[in-house]
C-alpha cells in the first residue's frame, strides 16, 4: 500500500508518503506560507538527489495539494494521487473518538464541531482534508487523532472539579495531546524491552517545542500532562503549561488584558521564551554557558517541571519498566535527560552520566527503572494508523 500522511498548519502542509510493505518513505516536503503573497515548497523524493525549492503564490491548501500531486506525478511515484491506497490526516482534536476514522460525511461534520475545542488547530486540519479529497476524491481519508490514544484516561484522571453538568454540556475534560507520539514510543521501547505492551507500565516524554508526559500501564494510557487544550502540563517552548488560575483574573483586573491577549500571552510568550527570551533550548543552552541567570533559571524550571511529573506517574503507576524520551529536546539534549532523573535513586531511577551523554538507546546502567531514547516518528504511525483502518474498513464490508 502506498498511504501519504498529511499535517495540514494554518498556513503550511507537511507531507510524507509511505509504501507500507517497506514502512519506507518515497517522499516527503514541506509547504509553508499558505496564503501570503509569497511561499515556500521544499520537497524531497527517492528520485531526486537534491530536494526541489521553490517559492511561488500558494493561495489556498487546495493549491499546496496540487503542488503535492505535481511533484508526485513528475517525479514518477504515482500516476495520480487517486492511485494511493490511503490517505491519512493529521488532526489534533478528536473529542470523543478513542481511535483514527474512516472520513466520511458523518465524521467530517464531528470533526468541525470539535472546532471550539481546537480553534487554532481544527480550520488547518478541516481544510487539509477537503482539499485532499478534492484532489483525490476516490482515495479513502482517514482522521488520525492527537488525542485518541489517551482515551482510555480513567473518569478520575480526565474530569476537572468544576460544575459537573457544565463539563458535560461544553466537553470540558482532560483530552490530551502528542497521542500519536507516545504510542509510536511505547511501542518501540517494548520491543526494546522484548515485552509484550500489554504488560509494560511507561512514563513517556514528549520533549520539543511543545511538551507533554503520559502515564501508561499495561500499554494503555491512563494520564498525561495536557489537557483541555495543549497548554496545561510541562514547561514548552513558549507556553506556560501548569499554572494557578487566578494569575488569569489577576492579569486581566492589572494590565486591563483582554481575553485573547491573555492567550496569546500563556500559548506564545511564555514558556521558556517568557522566562529567557526564546524558546530554543539550544539558545537556553548557550546562554547557560556564558552565564545567563534567567537562561539557568529557565532550564531549572523546565527540567524541575518534568521531574515532578515523573514523580506523579511513578505513584500512579506503581511499577515503571522505563521512563522513555523523545522529540527535538527528548532525543537530542543529555542535559535535560540527566537534570530531569538524577537525585531518584529513592524511586529506583539511576541514570548513566557517560552513556547519556552519548544519546545511547539504554542511557542507564544499574537502574531498575530502564531510562530509553526512542525517535519518535509520528508520521509513521499515522500511516500505519490510516492502513490498519482502511483494512478495518474493508473487511466490515
């Protein structure tokens, strides 16, 4: 099968696509600047040595497809974009649904009422997919979910202490996010582990710009960080993650903020750029270096943060086989690895400073809690999400 995975932006489309027999990409680009006057398209296939630039008016997604379906078809991988055998969407809202979706009227129509609880998200993914089926209108779609593997939260884990009946009548709850990532590694360190998912308990971290944690016990997640929306939780880049509410009334009575300035302040200029002035941990870094106070403060706050949640999903799990890092800062940053775990020998954490500082697979020694490095691949498991519905699909019928 060959399946491309979509990850439609509010003004860009990242694309992948996979032959399935292989899990080998044939090709794969970026789209950015989706209706300015100007955009840019860098796109990469087993046919080119180099990747292929180019910067030209990109109006609408339903053009960024075109240019997909152009290069695909020149660089001879399909003969048309209704020759894949799937198609798969990134979309970061799922409400209710605990598992990715065949896309139909029905579906599509839940999607676009999710869009409250994702509004900065949903347009970009409703429009990903409209213009996909536009261009390849007999290719089965299929909505892969941000927040559908953390559905299986127990009630006590995803329900906030407000008005019950108003929770339920605006789906207020606990969601989740990353959801794709955290089961791609989940599933990578238990063959790591050579143990079945079924009976491993981990503490994933998703480490990047945007960061969140899971607690899953026998493979199923049963908490993580965020929330509502992807702001609660860890430190990230440039959200504040965990915080009092009050602070938000206190803001709004002080500075005389609105409620979108309000947000836009906790989503873009918090987190660490809030602290430190951006939100590269490698900038943090290297500020650390040259004797930055606020960059060491913003490292600490981050890393302190992460250890805490490691602390709470070690009670609520009881047994940990491994505490698993990925993402930009997750695969790549020792230090945060080594200031987020050292001082747990109490919880049977020990890291190994030399094979950490070697971004080694196993980055412990002695530890009964395994410490892993597992790249995560989300588009990956989006395409192997979007095969295994569509085979689902087929065989109901």
């Amino acid at each position: 099968m060959k399946i491309l995975v979509i990850n439609s932006g509010s003004s860009s489309i990242k694309f992948q696509l996979f032959s399935m027999k292989e899990r080998k990409v044939l090709a794969s680009g970026l789209i950015e600047q989706i209706g300015e006057p100007l955009g840019k398209v860098k796109l990469n296939s087993s046919h080119h040595k180099e990747p292929v630039t180019q910067k030209l008016a990109i109006p609408t997604h339903e053009h960024g497809i075109e240019i997909i379906s152009s290069f695909l078809i020149d660089s001879k991988i399909i003969k048309s974009l209704d020759n894949l055998d799937g198609i798969g969407h990134r979309v970061v809202h799922g409400g209710k649904f605990n598992e990715s979706q065949l896309i139909d009227d029905n579906i599509m129509q839940e999607i676009i009422n999710n869009t409250p609880l994702a509004p900065i998200h949903s347009p970009a993914n409703i429009a990903g997919i409209k213009a996909a089926e536009i261009e390849a209108p007999n290719v089965p779609q299929v909505a892969v979910f941000d927040t559908a593997f953390h559905q299986t939260m127990p009630p006590y884990a995803y329900t906030y202490a407000l008005p019950y009946d108003l929770c339920k009548r605006l789906h207020i709850r606990r969601y989740g996010f990353h959801g794709t990532s955290h089961k791609y590694i989940a599933e990578e360190a238990s063959k790591i582990l050579k143990k079945p998912l079924s009976k491993c308990n981990f503490i994933t971290l998703h480490l990047g710009n945007g960061t969140s944690a899971a607690a899953i016990k026998n493979g199923k997640c049963i908490d993580t960080s965020m929330g509502l929306s992807p702001l609660e939780g860890l430190i990230m880049g440039t959200r504040s993650g965990d915080l009092d509410p009050a602070i938000i009334f206190y803001l709004e009575r002080m500075e005389k903020l609105k409620p979108y300035e309000i947000d836009m302040l906790l989503n873009k200029q918090s987190g660490l750029k809030g602290i430190c002035g951006t939100n590269d941990l490698r900038e943090v870094q290297d500020k650390m270096s040259s004797g930055d106070e606020r960059a060491k403060l913003a490292f600490d706050m981050f890393c302190y943060r992460i250890k805490k949640y490691i602390g709470a999903y070690y009670a609520i799990l009881g047994r940990v086989d491994a505490i698993i890092f990925t993402g930009g800062i997750g695969e790549n940053s020792a230090s945060v690895r080594y200031q987020s775990c050292k001082d747990l020998s109490h919880c049977g954490i020990l890291i190994d400073k030399k094979k950490n500082d070697k971004n080694s697979t196993h980055i412990e020694s002695r530890s009964e809690v395994k410490i892993l490095v597992v790249p995560t691949n989300e588009e990956l498991e989006i395409a192997k999400l979007t095969e295994y519905i569509i085979q689902k699909n087929s065989k109901a019928n």
